[in-house]
C-alpha cells in the first residue's frame, strides 16, 4: 500500500529541513541579550498555541508549526518563593510562559513585560523577562 503524506509527515520534514539549513554554535556565556529569539507552537489542525508541547491540549494533535513571539505579555500570577522570582505570564499570542524577571522595578501581578532573554546559553534556564510598565492599582488581578 502506499504511503501518503499526512500533516504530521510534512510538519517533520519542515522542522529537519529548518535545522539542516540554520545550524549555528552555542553563543558564549556573556553575549548579549536576543530580544526576539522566542519561539512558540502553533497547531496546524486547530491552530491552538502553545510553549514547548508534543501534542496540542485541544485537539491533541502533534503537528506543529513554529512561529515567533512578539515577546511582550501580563504577568499572570507568581509561582514559588520571592527569591527564584519566577512568574506566569500570559503572552500576547495566546499561551502561557514561564519565567524569571529581572529589572529595577518591582514585578507585580498585572504588569505588562517583554522578554529580554529567550533561553539562556547552552539551552539552559527560563526565559528572562523585564517589567516595561508596572501595574496600576485598577489593573491589579488581586
């Protein structure tokens, strides 16, 4: 019987294409910071995003198609102890992130951010982002 081409077939074709053709070293510890280096997943058969998923929660397929961030979110809620710094943020796209926040201003539930840092080197790490404007006390979740 002969095979067809299913969507899963062509998704994975274009990702090892797209890794054959951009291979590029490790950047160094101290480089600088890549603002729009975030990428996300878009599900082809829904269209449902997503951040580093192997099948969609709506439809649970596991055709995917890579797209990049804008970068810029509201900070959700905080997730763990004051020290780690680490924050939900719901990004503009429609999915969910993980992440530590650095700056000089205070990061509060409701604060508007963007990314500074997509990964850290060598893979390692969460994203970092930075506060661009703080919360209001009208737009304050809690």
């Amino acid at each position: 019987m002969p095979q067809t081409d299913t969507l899963e077939h062509i998704a994975l074709g274009e990702e090892r294409e797209a890794a054959d053709t951009a291979t590029t070293p490790p950047a160094p510890p101290n480089a600088p910071a890549d603002r729009g280096g975030l990428f996300f997943q878009r599900c082809l058969w829904c269209g449902t995003p997503a951040y580093r998923r192997s099948f969609c929660r709506a439809c649970g397929s596991t055709a995917f198609r890579r797209e990049q961030s804008a970068g810029d979110g509201v900070v959700v809620r905080r997730h763990g102890h004051v020290p780690h710094n680490t924050w939900f943020v719901a990004m503009h796209e429609g999915f969910n992130l993980l992440c530590q926040a650095t700056g000089k201003t205070p990061v509060a539930v409701g604060s508007r951010v963007s990314v500074v840092r997509a990964v850290a080197p060598l893979g390692q790490g969460l994203p970092v982002v930075e506060p661009t404007r703080p919360a209001s006390t009208s737009e304050r979740w809690w």
